[in-house]
C-alpha cells in the first residue's frame, strides 16, 4: 500500500535525524536534531505534494486511458480521478466529438485522364483503448488508407463520370472500400459519412470540360422547357378534342333529328298525296318557289294588260336610303325600270290563266310563272 510506504518511509527520516542527535557531543546536540527535523517536513511535504499532483478529471465527452511503466491499464470515467505520478500516465480522448479527415490528389481515371479529387471523411473514436495502441497513428493510418481507396475507386471510373453524374457512386464506392480496408486494423473508430466534394479536370482541359458540362445542364433544361410545353399544349388539345367531338356530336344529332323531322313532315304529306296527287304536287312547287323567291332584292311587277314589265331594284334603293332626301318627291318613282313587254309566249300564257278562272290549277301555275305581289284569283 501506498500509504504504508510513505508512513515507513518518513519513520526512517525520522530516525536518521534523531541518531544524529544523540551520538553528537553537549555543545552541538541541538543542532542534528533539528537537521533531522527539516528533513522528515521536506519529506512530508515532498509526499504531500506528490499526492496532490496526482489529481485530474476527465471531461464528460472523454474517456481516459491509464498506463503504468508504459502498458495499458484501465479505462477511467468522467470526473475526478488520481493517479500516482511518475508511476501512471494519463492520456484524454474524446469519444463524442465528430472528426474529419481531408483527403485530396491528382488520380489516374479509367480512360487515361487525371483528374483532381477532394473528400472529406467524419468519423468518432468508439474504443479508446485500441484507437491509442492498436495501430502506431489512427489518423494517420486512417489518413493512407482513405487515399488508397479514392485512387482505386477513381480508377474504375471514366472522367467524364467522375465530373457529371458519378459523384454519389463514388461516395457510397468509396465509403464501403474504407471500411473494408481499416476493418482488419481494428483501430477503434467508427466511419459515419464520406462526402465527395470537388472533382476538377486540369488546367489545361477545364474550358473543354466546363463547355461540356453547359452543354450537358442545358440539354437537360431544354428537356424540361419541353415537358412544361406538354404539360401546358396537351390539355388544351385534349379540351379542344373533346370540343369537337362535343360539337359532332350534337351536329350529328340535330341531323338525325331534322332527317327524322322531314320524314314525319313527307308521312304527313303521303296521304294528301295519295287524295290529290296533282294538287299536293302543285302547293308543294308553290312552297317552294316561295321560299327560294323571299331571298330575292328585285321585285318585277306585270300589269294584266300586257304592258310593260316594272322591275323595282331594291338594293339600288336600299343603299340610296342613307345617302340625303332629294328635292324631287318623286325620286322614288323615277327608280322603276320599265322593260319591253312580254313576249307572245308569255302574254298568251297569261291570257289563258285569266280566261279560265274556274280551273284552281292553272290560276295557281300561272300565279307560280308571274311574281309574289300580283296573284290572280286571289
């Protein structure tokens, strides 16, 4: 025990200075018992501050690691601890704190081309014990061999790759080949991420590359430029699609129902047909000339004497109406041409319409030859 040794030790101190004493001659007695003194408070004090000196604490986030003469001993917690100075050693390390290691270099790609790389690698101290003996410098170690596994990983890849598209492969190759290469080390650290931050070409080449690069960066913004047009364009074609299908629908259905319109009107018809064939022959000529004649601007206009034909030109009278009244009030009169009286054909027509008045049919046919204003019989 310790402190056996110190209570021995100061007994012998003791001793040699009260033998000293005694053995001296009456004038000089107190003297060697006094020397004796000094020497057993130098050498408690000595002790007491070789004790002291023993005192330190480890912080929360640590964990501290005791070797004596040089070889491990223990692990010691946080707080205040001791130790016998000279006898036992101390060393501090933080097991909570996340590290990072930096590595970079110029590598040899794939395709013969050198490229600059740069990582970063965090990590945090799980075993103290190992972390300070199991290897001569962990981060050192650790250090070498993220650099082998950048160049081997490197090395699998073509540049063009490395600069574009490969950065997250690279990584996640990278991270797994460290950790198989430090694993048989066992040197008590523990990977939690590998970022690849830059890759750059040299010098040399880098305007080419850059180019590239905008090259690549603006096909894929004409993609995108394009799949917005899609999104914008298609919908409305897709409304416009549905609107002309809307509108043949209902073209064909406003067909379907006059088609079945004018075929209920003709069943309507057939039995009047069947009675009078002339006379419903006859009213359906009539009808129709009316309806095509209502569409006329020109109106002619034959006496029964055989006179001469009046034509009145309406559209001529329809665009004067907008221009100023003259002073003539008859202005409106001196508009009507008078053509050349019928011809024999005609006026013989119209006189064998007036004569048989009784016949319904020939006053009809005659009405039909001559204009909508002057019907005889009517």
């Amino acid at each position: 025990d310790l402190d056996d040794i110190f209570r021995k030790l100061s007994k012998k101190l003791g001793g040699l200075g009260g033998g000293k004493g005694t053995g001296g001659g009456t004038g000089q007695g107190p003297r060697p018992h006094m020397g004796g003194r000094v020497v057993g408070i130098v050498a408690a004090a000595a002790v007491i501050i070789w004790a002291a000196s023993g005192f330190y604490t480890i912080k929360e986030a640590e964990r501290g690691v005791v070797t004596r003469f040089g070889k491990f001993s223990h692990l010691v917690e946080p707080g205040l601890n001791w130790k016998p100075t000279f006898i036992d050693d101390v060393t501090a390390v933080n097991v909570e704190s996340v590290r990072e290691l930096a590595a970079s270099g110029v590598m040899l790609t794939s395709d013969e081309n050198v490229v600059r790389v740069e990582m970063n690698v965090q990590y945090r101290v799980t075993d103290p014990e190992r972390y300070l003996f199991s290897v001569t410098s962990a981060d050192d170690s650790l250090r070498q061999a993220t650099d082998s596994a950048l160049r081997g990983v490197i090395g699998k890849y073509t540049m063009d790759r490395i600069l574009t598209e490969g950065r997250t492969v690279i990584r996640s190759d990278t991270q797994r080949e460290l950790e198989e290469t430090i694993r048989p080390y066992n040197m008590g650290i523990t990977l939690l991420d590998v970022n690849f931050q830059a890759a750059r070409p040299p010098e040399e080449v880098k305007a080419a590359f850059d180019d590239a690069i905008a090259a690549r960066e603006n096909e894929q913004q004409y993609i995108r430029e394009a799949e917005a047009y899609t999104n914008e364009v298609q919908p409305r074609a897709n409304g416009q699609a549905q609107r002309i299908l809307e509108e043949a629908r209902a073209y064909k259905t406003q067909t379907v129902l006059e088609a079945q319109g004018e075929v209920a009107r003709f069943a309507k018809i057939l039995p009047e047909y069947k009675a009078a064939p002339e006379i419903t022959r006859e009213r359906l000529y009539i009808e129709t000339m009316e309806k095509v004649l209502s569409h006329t601007r020109k109106v002619l206009v034959n006496d029964s004497k055989g006179g001469n034909l009046m034509v009145l030109p309406l559209d001529q009278m329809l665009k004067g109406g907008n221009a100023p009244a003259t002073k003539n009030d008859n202005s409106g009169a001196n508009n009507l041409l008078r053509l050349p009286p019928a011809s024999s054909g005609n006026a013989s027509a119209n006189t064998r319409s007036s004569s048989s008045d009784g016949d319904i049919m020939d006053q009809r046919r005659a009405n039909a030859q001559r204009n909508d204003y002057q019907r005889q019989g009517e």
